[in-house]
C-alpha cells in the first residue's frame, strides 16, 4: 500500500515543472512557481476545519485532486454532491471531496496500489489542467506589449 512520502514521489517524479509546499498538515501540489491553485493535495491531519475525515487516525491521509467537470460528472453522474449520502471516513474509496466537489475536486483515504493505478490517469488529468490554467495567464511582456 502507497502512503503519503510514495504518492508524494510518484507526483515529484512523474510531472515536469511541479512544486511542492507543506502547510498545516498539508502537501500542497502545483505546477509551476507561482503556486495559485493546487491540482492536488494530501491532507494528513485534521484540524479545525477538516474533521469529516477523521484525518486523526493513526496513518489515515487523503489524497485529492481537481479533474474537469465532466470527469467529475462520469464519476459521479452530477457536480451537485449530496455530501451526506457519502461515508468521508472510508479507506480506498474514491468520493467527491467533502468541501470542493463543486470545483471537482475527487478523494480517496489511504489509496491501495489498485486504486492508486486507477487514480493515476485523473491525476496526469488534474495535472494537465494545472499546465492550461498556467499557459492562459499572460506573461509580463505579453501585457506590457500593449500599443
């Protein structure tokens, strides 16, 4: 079973131009230097805010990530979640994360290596769309090539 340090590796590893930040009992992943929207994050503490989770059990994290909408919406049949009908303390099972399934946001707790390889393609997908987002923002010498 993967824990927090190999999907941590398998992210740093596998996706160019990366960067990593902890906060809080947080991972934090993002591409590029500017660090604004994380296309994924592990949570291995819980702490005022988060407490669904139960992330204060012995070696219990979540990993989430953020995929498009409409992989969203094929995994789970709408981006409107009623969190209630999900159980967010279960281990290897992937559900809308509890407070960012509007943004299509998925999470797993403590993924197996089966899961983990299921989730592996949403991943290179959150990534993806991490690299768009950063490619859409103009660069200083496109905004100040303005005549």
């Amino acid at each position: 079973m993967l824990d927090e340090r190999g999907i941590t590796d398998y992210i740093l590893n596998t996706f160019d131009g990366v960067e990593s930040m902890q906060n809080f009992g947080y991972t934090f992943f993002f591409y590029g230097a500017e660090r604004m929207l994380p296309f994924a994050t592990i949570a291995a503490t819980g702490n005022e805010y988060e407490r669904i989770s139960q992330l204060d059990r012995p070696g219990v994290f979540r990993l989430n990530l953020g995929v498009s909408k409409a992989t969203f919406q094929a995994l789970f049949g709408t981006d409107k979640v009623d969190v209630s009908t999900y159980d967010f303390t279960a281990l290897d099972t992937m559900m809308p994360h509890p407070d960012y399934a509007a943004q299509s946001f998925i999470c797993v707790l403590n993924p197996s290596d089966a899961t983990f390889q299921t989730l592996q393609p949403l991943l290179a997908e959150a990534y993806g769309l991490a690299v768009k987002r950063a490619q859409r923002k103009p660069t200083d010498t496109q905004s100040s090539s303005i005549s």
